[in-house]
C-alpha cells in the first residue's frame, strides 16, 4: 500500500482519537458520573451474552452506562477490594474504571473483526491495522497503542474472544 495511504490512515486513527476522547470525556463521562448511581440503583439481573454468567447490569434505558460482560460486581474485583462497600465497588467499577462501557456493542460504530477484512502492515516500525474506516496504530515495541482494539490475529484467524461482539478504542501507554 502507498505510503501516502498509510500516512492518511495513521492522520485519521490519532484525528478520530482526538474527537472520540474529546466526545467521550466531555460529555458521555460525565454524564456516567452522575447516571451511574441510577443504573446502579434500578439495575437488573440478567445472564451475560458474552460470559453465560449471572450479573447485575444497567437499565435499558441506561445501557450505555451497563457493562453486560461483567456486570457491576463481578467476583474478581469484589475479591481484590474486599475493604469496600458493594456499592462503592460498583460504582468505581462502572463509573470510572469501565465508564460507558457499552458503547463497544454499538456495532456501527464499533464493528467487531470479521476475518478477511482485518488488514495490517508495518509503516517505519508502527503496525497499523484497519478494517474499513477503524484503524488502530500501535508503536515499536507494543509501549503505545491508538485506535480500534483489533489485533494481529484477527488478519488470519476468526476472533474468538470479548471482541467478537464489538471491539473498544483507547488510547494505551505501557511502560
């Protein structure tokens, strides 16, 4: 592929980054901080579509701000903080540690990698992978990561984790 097309694609993934971190931490955010307590609140037991487990998620008029992987307790978390209160647990884990966390199951917005329409090269030593308009860039050495969360397998093997029912986008930085 044209170096020119790499390039476009590497200015539109950190161009979408600007705009998708700015959306989300102006508004849907904040918005969570305060929605949170009220999913929490009027929350619904219902069996996880991606972990066939038991949990207690957000409202449907709330499920934005739900997280129908894990829930609003699960186990793992209650365990690593057992000094807190259920409900402060809950809340740190929905609202600021996963804030929004549906959002990845808007498929439009957040397609899942489907297999033979994941691409990827390398462009100076970044890797950057696409499928259609999503574009992911991640540094030499893996330490720093943009963009749609799909992955070097899914060029040539059919996702079998979380991301088969839509993929996240962050911004990543290890150490």
């Amino acid at each position: 592929m044209p170096t020119v097309r790499i390039a476009l694609r590497v200015a539109w993934c950190l161009a979408f980054a600007l705009l998708h971190e700015t959306v989300f931490y102006l508004t849907l955010f904040p918005l969570g901080l305060i929605l949170t307590p009220v999913a929490i609140l009027f929350g619904r037991e219902v069996v996880s579509p991606i972990t066939d487990q038991s949990i207690l998620t957000a409202p449907r008029f709330l499920w934005l701000w739900g997280n129908d992987e894990d829930g609003f307790d699960p186990p793992w978390y209650a365990n690593a903080n057992p000094s807190w209160s259920r409900w402060r647990r809950m809340w740190v884990w929905a609202a600021w540690r996963n804030p929004v966390n549906n959002l990845r199951f808007v498929r439009w917005l957040y397609a899942p990698p489907v297999l033979g329409q994941v691409q990827m090269v390398e462009w100076r030593g970044w890797l950057v992978l696409w499928q259609g308009w999503r574009t992911r860039i991640v540094s030499p050495g893996w330490k720093l990561t943009v963009g749609f969360k799909y992955d070097t397998r899914d060029v040539t093997q059919a996702c079998a984790d979380w991301r088969r029912y839509g993929v996240g986008f962050g911004i990543r930085y290890v150490r």
